[in-house]
C-alpha cells in the first residue's frame, strides 16, 4: 500500500512541474547583463541568451542547476515582426510570469535598447 502512495505522489508530482512546450506566450522583454545565470554558466552581452520569469522557471521543476528548462531554446518576436531565437540561461525575478529578459545582443535584433522595455512581445519554445 506504502509503495502505491509513493507512486501516486511521485506521478502526480511530475505533473505539476509539465509545463505547456509548444503554448505561444505573450508579455515584455527588457535587457539585462548576463553573468553566471541560474543554469551555472557564465554568459556575456554578445550571447543569445534569455531569462525567463522564476514561476515559468520553476514550472519545470524545483532545481536550478540542471533544471530541464536549461538550454532549451525560445523564438520570440517582437510586435514589428523582428524575430530572435535565444538560449534560455537564467530566471528572472522581476519579471511576470511571460516576461522575458532578454541579453543586450538578444534585444538588439528586436529593437533599440533606448527603447527598453517592449510590449507585447510573442514567444514560444522550440
């Protein structure tokens, strides 16, 4: 009996940490200076990198090092139709939950970082 409430539990626990893959999302992304991010690498200005917010994050699972949401990749476009597909490296935690933080590199192929913060932007994971 033991053994089928942990199977339960572990079962059902694997659930809530299945985020939606192919769901298009939709919020900001602003800029920030990438460093050591919450997948344990080092990443610079010039790399295609992303933060996502923490609750998306998370929603793949407890850990940081080695969550499974690390290195997967995202496309997102901005309003004018100006694409990027960056790394996902680190999380964000003032973002909302679809918010993206996108490397200096990153926002630059979307638009003018004078603009700083732009709104409406679509992504999805590839």
């Amino acid at each position: 009996m033991l053994f089928i409430i942990i199977a339960a539990f572990a079962f059902f626990a694997t659930l809530a940490y299945s985020a939606p893959v192919v769901q298009p999302h939709s919020g900001d992304a602003t800029f920030f200076r990438p460093a050591v991010g919450a997948c344990g690498d080092t990443n610079t200005v010039a790399d295609l990198v992303v933060a996502v917010s923490f609750d998306f994050f998370h929603s793949f699972g407890p850990q940081t090092n080695g969550n499974p949401i690390c290195d997967r990749k995202i496309q997102a476009t901005a309003p004018g139709g100006k694409t990027v597909t960056v790394t996902i490296k680190d999380k964000c935690a003032a973002c909302a939950q679809f918010d993206i933080d996108l490397s200096p590199a990153a926002f630059d192929q979307l638009a003018d970082r004078s603009v700083g913060r732009l709104h409406r932007v679509k992504w999805h994971l590839l």
